[in-house]
C-alpha cells in the first residue's frame, strides 16, 4: 500500500509543480508551495476523517497518508530550493518560501481537520 500511494503520489506531485511552473515560472517556487500547501490539508484532513469520523482499517493510512502524502509533499525540494534561491542572490524570496510555506501549511492542517470534522 506504501509502494502504490508513494508511486501515485510522485507522479501528481511532478505533474501539479511542472503545470504550475510551466504556467507562472519565475524565481519563487509556487510549485512546491502549492504542493506543501495542498499536502498539509490532505494530511489534516485525511488523518481526521481516518482516526475521528470513519475509523477505517489501518490500511488505509499506509495508503493514503504514509504512501500518497509521503510522495506528494516536497519537504526536501522545499529546503534545496529555498537554499538555491538564497545562494543565488534571491534572499527575500527563500525567505518568503519559508515563512509561507510553514505559515500556509499550517494553516492548510487547521483548515483540513476543520472540514473534515464538519
């Protein structure tokens, strides 16, 4: 169940960032944003309706969470591009995905477990 969501999950992560990228390009990295923004409300929301609302078999967890999110979300793409912004002169802007980044995701798991406790 890992294999297949982590494979799925890699596969909409490269189609969603290269699409945004292809669409609004520039400097700062709204692919991956957008990626750990949507991520941290699926892990919010997902984990909510898994342990609180449904309390389906484990399984699903591997799945879903474990398996797709751990494939979807770029925390590793995150912090090179965040590095190579800054190395190459663009301070602001690896700030700026940082502070967005922590803040929106945050925000995007508060927003998930709201919704999914509806």
């Amino acid at each position: 169940m890992v294999l297949v969501g982590g494979g799925v999950g890699a596969l909409a992560r490269y189609i969603a960032a290269s699409a945004i990228m292809s669409r609004f390009g520039g400097k700062f990295p709204l692919g991956t944003l957008v990626i750990n923004v949507t991520g941290s409300f699926l892990i919010g929301f997902l984990m909510t309706m898994l342990t609180e609302r449904f309390h389906l078999d484990p399984v699903w967890r591997l799945l879903l969470v474990v398996g797709f999110l751990g494939g979807y979300t770029t925390f590793s793409s995150f912090e090179w591009e965040t590095y190579t912004a800054v190395r190459e002169g663009a301070l602001w802007a690896g700030m700026l995905n940082v502070v967005s980044s922590i803040m929106l995701g945050y925000v995007a798991v508060w927003l998930g477990v709201i919704l999914a406790r509806r």
